[in-house]
C-alpha cells in the first residue's frame, strides 16, 4: 500500500517525516571492546565496529557476535547506487558511518527526492519488514562510509530473535510522517475467498489489491455480464471513478483468495485536496 500511495497518488517524501534532531535516540554507552577498538590504530576494525553497533542498536540486540561475521562495510563515492527502487536483488538494511545518503523514487521518468540519511542513521528498513523490493532509489550524496546487512542474514537474524523486529518496525514508524498514520488509521483490510464478490466496490470505495486476483466486469440489460479486467497483486481499482465521483458500473468477484485493501473515496477527496500533489497525480492517471 505504501507504493501505491506513490504509484498511484504522487506521494513520496510526503510520507516520510522531516529530520528532526529531538527526535534523534541517544546511542548507548560503548562497551569496553569498543572504546579500545576506537582508540586503536586499526581503521578496519574501528569501521567495523561502529556499524556493527550502529544495526545492533538499530535491531535492539543485545549480542553481537553474529553481527560481526556477517557486516560488510562498503566505501561509495558520490553518485553511486546502494539500492535500486524495484530490485529485490540489492535489498539490504544499512548504516551510515560517514557521508550522506538520499532516497529517491521515481515518477515518470524523473527522480522525486525522499529524505537524505546521514551519519548516524540507517535506511532500507521498509524492504527488509514486507519483504518486497526496494521502495526507492538510495545514492550517496557524497563520499560514504556504509555498514550492511543482507536479507538473508537479516532474516538468519529473526529466526533466533523474532522479537527484534518489533524493535525495527518501530524505528521505521517513527521515520513515517503523521499523514501515513491518518492514511492508515482511514483504510479498511479485506479478505474475499475465491468465488465471492467484492461487496466494498459497491460503496464507491478504490480497492487496491494486496494479494490474489480480482475480475471485474459489467452487467447487460439482458442480465449477461462482460469481462471487462483482470486485476493482480499491486494494483487499484475503481480510482478513475472514485475521484471523479461518477457511480461505478463495475462490479468485481474474487477468483482467488484475495487480500484487498479498501481505500474510502473521502480519503482521496482529502488527499485530493490538501495540496500534496494528488490532484497532478490524477490527471496523468486519467491522461
């Protein structure tokens, strides 16, 4: 859903929080193997140690001997890609050690900026809690210094100590912007086993398609109905007329068991109209 807000609506850096230093945890103490490491001669390892505490922060962990065997840390210049917005192949969590990072999503050909990360901060948390692709673009803004975590010790993680991702998925709420938690607080979750039909489209209500397979289609005068579209995982449904207010003719049965998130048609005349770029964002859709 939370692509979909992009995708389909224009948001982006709407939907995260600005930074905000009071908002900023204040790291923990250093262990004693730390402050030798720091004090040392050895660039390597003071690297190595600072993002290993960085993520174990960032995971609330608190041993870090797996930590260890599996950070990579990893030198960008300027321009370079970390992660690609749609890879699933490049999905990591990372910390910055030195420089800066920004995040982008594209929209049309042309890269929308998110927010930017800095010393001290992680990113690439989203993809790692859904599982999905990369949600954006990251490049370095300048010479960087990164620290990161694969998927798959990510998840080699979870398996021992699931409970860490409860202490990940609220960092990453706390870098979501109040309108994320307004959109959420107005949608609805259905799920429509295979064969039923979609009572919500009826409401003038969009409905974006989280898993399985809806069809939609019309019925004649004669009472005989026409396929008029198949809709899979991603995309919405009923927009077209939901914002332009026109009573829908569709209706939409589930021929697979589906998840379905019901998007209220009052929650896009809002979005519509509280100037964050919908309204531009429609057009081209409807274009």
């Amino acid at each position: 859903s939370y692509d979909c807000l992009h995708r389909y609506l224009g948001l982006s850096k709407e939907l995260i929080r600005p930074n905000d230093a009071s908002g900023l945890s204040t790291p923990d103490p250093m262990s004693l193997e730390m402050e030798l490491a720091l004090a040392g001669d050895n660039n390597e390892g003071h690297r190595l140690v600072e993002g290993v505490r960085g993520l174990q922060r960032e995971l609330d962990l608190e041993d870090d001997t797996f930590l260890k065997s599996v950070v990579q840390i990893r030198e960008y210049n300027e321009n370079d890609k970390i992660l690609t917005e749609g890879s699933h192949s490049d999905v990591a969590l990372g910390y910055v050690i030195e420089g800066e990072l920004t995040m982008y999503q594209e929209d049309n050909g042309k890269m929308d900026k998110m927010y930017s990360a800095e010393k001290g901060e992680c990113f690439g948390q989203l993809a790692m809690l859904t599982g999905e692709a990369n949600f954006y673009t990251c490049k370095a803004t300048k010479p960087t210094l990164i620290a990161l975590l694969s998927k798959s010790s990510f998840f080699s993680i979870v398996s021992e100590t699931p409970e860490m991702v409860l202490s990940l998925a609220h960092s990453t709420i706390k870098r979501l912007s109040p309108l994320v938690r307004k959109i959420d607080f107005a949608l609805d979750w259905l799920t429509v086993e295979a064969g039923r039909a979609v009572n919500a489209s009826a409401q003038g209500n969009t409905l974006l398609v989280l898993s399985g397979r809806l069809r939609g289609y019309t019925v004649a005068r004669s009472g005989t109905k026409e396929l008029c579209g198949e809709y899979g995982r991603g995309e919405m449904v009923g927009i077209v007329d939901a914002i332009t207010g026109v009573k829908q003719k569709k209706s939409y049965l589930s021929t697979r068991d589906s998840e379905i998130c019901v998007i209220p048609s009052q929650l896009l005349e809002f979005l519509k109209n509280s100037k964050h770029g919908c309204d531009d964002k429609a057009d081209q859709y409807f274009g």
